[in-house]
C-alpha cells in the first residue's frame, strides 16, 4: 500500500510566520498544504479568502488544496482558481447542484473534491464520486481547529471506501479534523488515503518536523481493513 499523505491545515500555522511554517511543512514532506476558508455563515467562524492562497502561492511549489466552508462556493471559484489553488473542494451539504459546481471546478482546471459533515451518511456520494477527484469527510464538525475527534465517523470512512472502490477506484479518501498520531491510524485502517491535520502539526510543542514524523509513524503500516471495519468476510 502507498504511503499516506499528510495535507497541514494552516488554520494552525502562525500567521505572522505563514511562508516559514509552509517551508518548513514542505521540507518535512508534506504532500500538499490544506487552507480552510471560512465565511462565517456556513461555519460560525471567519479565516481566510483567495489573497492568503496568491501570497502561499509565492513561497511554495506544494498543491494548494481550499477547503471551502462557504454558503455559495459558486462565487468563489474562480477568484480561488486564479489565486493558485490546486483543488477545491466543496461540502455537499446546502449545495442544490453540486453536480455544476464540480464541473466548474473541471473547467477551470483544477482537481475537485467534495467534503461531508459528520451528520452526513456516504450514500450521498453514490452520484457524485465518480466526477471528483477526492472526498474530504469530516472527523469533527466544519468550522475549528483543534476539536476532538468523533469517533462514529469511522465506519462511515470504510462506507466511502467502499463506495469509492466500486465506483471511482482512483479517488482518494481524505479526513478533516481531530487527526492525531492516536487518530491516524484508526482512519487509515478505516480506508482513508490523505489526512489534514492542523493542531497536530502546527500546534506540537516540539515543531513542526517532529509532529510530521509522528504522524507519519502511526499512520505506517496500517493497511485499510474493510473485513474489520465493516464486518464483511474478506
Ligand atoms: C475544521 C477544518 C480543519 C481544521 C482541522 O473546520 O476544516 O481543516 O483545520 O484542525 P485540527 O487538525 O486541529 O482538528
Ligand atoms: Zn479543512
């Protein structure tokens, strides 16, 4: 099995020290940088917009993957799309066509995701995986960092794997939220394919190389185990 790649949510970072922290999430090996935007409406909380995604865009060659946690995303893409993002990945919830919105994310050339909320089941997903790129599923409720993980959230990973097996083998399976060295493992067993990670990586007292490595450690050998998780027979 591939290793797992690890996308650093910079909602954690320093902002004062942006561009360093990204470097130095980049030297360690991160596989893309994840940017959480956020409109206050959608999610009780503001973050960032497209101009943090151009100056990013300056100081790292890494993908530039934006989460957006916005009522409208329609609005958004292209000004995303223009500031150097790699791919955009929408929340199904509250997204009457979410079918035009990833084909727009298409036109524009970027890789397209679609994202989950903890309430939502994988069964959504049936009609839609097979044009996105990657499914985000979120392990806490959109809107902060630093959450603590909800552990029911599991099974539902090994659903979207299952699901994305049958229908969109080359999909990846990323989870959002509450990801730790103690977490990680229970997701990638789970079936998920990337893991964002902000508190865990950023926040670790003993920076950010470290917290990487950690994290790369538990996540090791854990292959995915749909017989276990789902209770089918191998
Ligand atoms: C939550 C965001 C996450 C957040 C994760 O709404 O989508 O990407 O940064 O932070 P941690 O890893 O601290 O739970
Ligand atoms: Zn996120």
């Amino acid at each position: 099995m591939s290793d797992v790649k690890l996308a650093p949510s910079i909602l954690a970072a320093d902002f004062a020290r942006l561009g360093q922290q990204v470097t130095e999430a980049a030297q360690a090996g991160a596989d893309r940088i994840h940017v959480d935007v956020m409109d206050g409406h959608f999610v009780p909380n503001l973050s960032m917009g497209p101009a943090i995604v151009q100056s990013l865009r300056r100081v790292t060659d890494l993908p530039l993957e934006t989460h957006l946690m916005v009522t409208d995303p329609d609005l958004f893409l292209d000004e995303f799309a223009a500031a150097g993002s790699d791919s955009l990945l929408v929340h199904w919830e509250g997204n009457a066509n979410l079918h035009r919105t990833v084909q727009r994310i298409r036109t524009l050339g970027k890789r397209a995701g679609v994202v989950i909320n903890p309430a939502t089941p994988a069964a959504v997903l049936e009609e839609i995986v097979q044009d996105v790129d990657q499914v985000l599923v979120m392990t806490v409720n959109p809107g902060f960092g630093h959450q603590q993980f909800i552990r029911t959230t599991v099974p539902k990973i090994g659903r979207v794997r299952e699901l994305i097996e049958r229908r969109n083998p080359g999909c990846e399976v990323e989870v959002d939220g509450g990801i730790d060295a103690t977490t990680a493992p229970l997701v990638v067993r789970a079936g998920a394919t990337a893991l964002v990670a902000g508190s865990a990586i950023f926040g670790d007292r003993d920076g950010v190389t470290a917290a990487m490595n950690r994290l790369r450690d538990a996540s090791r050998d854990m292959e995915y185990n749909n017989a276990t998780i789902n209770g089918n027979a191998a």
